[in-house]
C-alpha cells in the first residue's frame, strides 16, 4: 500500500514537473533537479523500469527540454537522450548505464 501511494506521489510531481517545461530554453535551478534526482533517481525507481515507465518518462523529458545548469548543452542532450531513449525502448541494462550519477555530475552538477 505504502508502494502505491508513494508512486502515486511520485507520478503527480512528475506531472507537475513536466507542465512546467514548456520552453526548451528554460534554466533548470538546482533546487528542480535535486526534487527530480531523489524522487526519481535516488528512489531507484529505475531499477524497475516496467513498474515505473510513466513517471520516469515525464522526468527525463522534463530534464532533456531544459538547458544544463553547468556544462556543455551537447552533452547534457546526449546524457538526457540516452536515458529518455533507454525508457522508450524498455532497455533496462541501457537505463541503468544511462543512468550513472557519477557522469552526468561530473559534467553537469552545480
């Protein structure tokens, strides 16, 4: 029950999150990025792609229309495509390399 009502949460911020990027040129403030990597990232809800497609969709679209709060754009289009692409295809062992904190923050992090 606790699982439900946490995705649920989840799914509504989403939401919320992807109405706002409306404008692909729109900074991302840390504060946004930081609320998407704990309730999408650190939450591992990509660890279970089937269970969590929806949400984890809206994030990494959300991410992508947004320029990188530091770093080259090119990269952060690259870094952000890969994971919205490993999503749609339902590549799991692609997310999860997709997804490696340890890149995108080096590049990217404020």
């Amino acid at each position: 029950m606790k699982r439900i009502i946490f995705t649920l949460m989840v799914a509504c911020f989403g939401m919320a999150m992807v109405q706002t990027a409306d404008a692909a040129d729109k900074k991302i403030t840390h504060e946004q990025i930081e609320e998407v990597m704990k309730k999408g990232f650190k939450a591992k809800l990509q660890n279970d792609l089937a269970s969590n497609k929806e949400v984890l969709t809206k994030y990494a679209n959300w991410l992508a229309a947004y320029k990188p709060p530091r770093g080259d754009a090119e990269s952060w289009k690259k870094k952000t495509g890969a994971i919205v692409a490993a999503i749609k295809a339902n590549d799991q062992a692609g997310l999860k390399k997709a997804t490696n904190c340890k890149a995108c923050h080096n590049a990217h992090k404020e």
